[in-house]
C-alpha cells in the first residue's frame, strides 16, 4: 500500500499478520503530496504528485529515502491524480491538463491535453484502456479517447458543484 499526506510525504505499507506495517517513509514534496500510485510493471516503482507542482518517481530497491527522479517544471499547477497504464503514466494537475509519460523518463512529457476545470480524478476503463475517465473539478466530468489525442467524447455537466469522484462500472 502507499498513501500520500499533507506533509509531502508517500508512506508504503506493508499488511503482515493482520496488521500495517511501514516499510517505508518517503519525503519528496514541499507542499501537500496530493496523489501516488504505484508503477503497473515493477512494484517496487512508484510516483508521487503534489501541490508543489512536482512529480516524483522513487524506487524502493534503493537505499535513498526520496525520489530517485523527479520533474518540477512541467506542471502548471498541483498534480492531483495520477494512474499507471500499461505503456505509460498518465497524470492530472490543476493546470486543466492530463499529460502522458514515458515510464523510462519523466524529464518531459510525450504529449499533454487540455480538458479544462482544474483535473481531479483520472481513471482509465478497465478492458478498454484507450477511454479514459475525468473528473475535471469545475467543468464537469469527460470521458476522453487517448487514441484520438486526447478528444472528449462523451461529457456530464449537470451538476451543480465540483466534479471529484468518478468511477466506471465493470460488467
């Protein structure tokens, strides 16, 4: 398990004999650390985003207690949400941007997209990869097509508060 705080720390976990564990305290973020998720193809890689802009990839065969990598200029705003896909790391900021990463290297991204309202919650189709679901804070909620560049295709606007919390439902 890893959880990020208001600290600016990630904290990995570990449940052993019906109990958490820490097994590792990772500082990285001057500010909130707002989001992590751990690498789909190598569990001992995970990132971190946070409301300094930052985003860091720490590697838990290391001795060092920090990130291992990082990129402070990309992001306009916080990173709030991120998820490992199959090819790559997608993540969110409030800079109304979702942006691709290339797992080998995060100095830049492969390409970034604009789906306004400030991004929140990223959560990609399970079984169709390619959709991507966001919950882009004051404009409403989209579902994207990453094969299309970044195309909304389908959208829900009417609510009347911020749009946080998104989810799909596996069949």
């Amino acid at each position: 398990l890893a959880v990020s705080d208001s600290l600016g720390a990630v904290t990995v976990l570990a449940l052993a004999r019906g109990t958490l564990e820490v097994v590792a305290t990772l500082p990285g973020h001057s500010f909130e650390a707002w989001t992590v998720c751990f690498s789909r193809h190598e569990p001992s890689t995970l990132y971190s985003g946070g409301d300094d802009c930052k985003l860091n990839c720490y590697d838990l065969r290391t001795s060092e207690q920090g990130a291992v990598r990082a990129n402070k200029s990309s992001h306009g705003m916080g990173v709030t949400s991120m998820v490992s896909t199959d090819s790559s790391l997608l993540t969110g900021s409030y800079d109304e941007q979702v942006r691709e990463w290339d797992l080998r290297n995060i100095k830049s991204e492969q390409r970034g997209f604009g789906v306004g309202g400030g991004v929140w919650r990223l959560k990609p189709r399970p079984g169709e990869p390619g959709k991507l679901l966001v919950a882009a804070m004051h404009d409403g909620f989209k579902v994207v097509d990453l094969g299309d560049g970044g195309r909304v295709v389908q959208e829900y606007r009417e609510h009347e508060s911020l749009a946080y919390g998104a989810d799909w439902v596996t069949e």
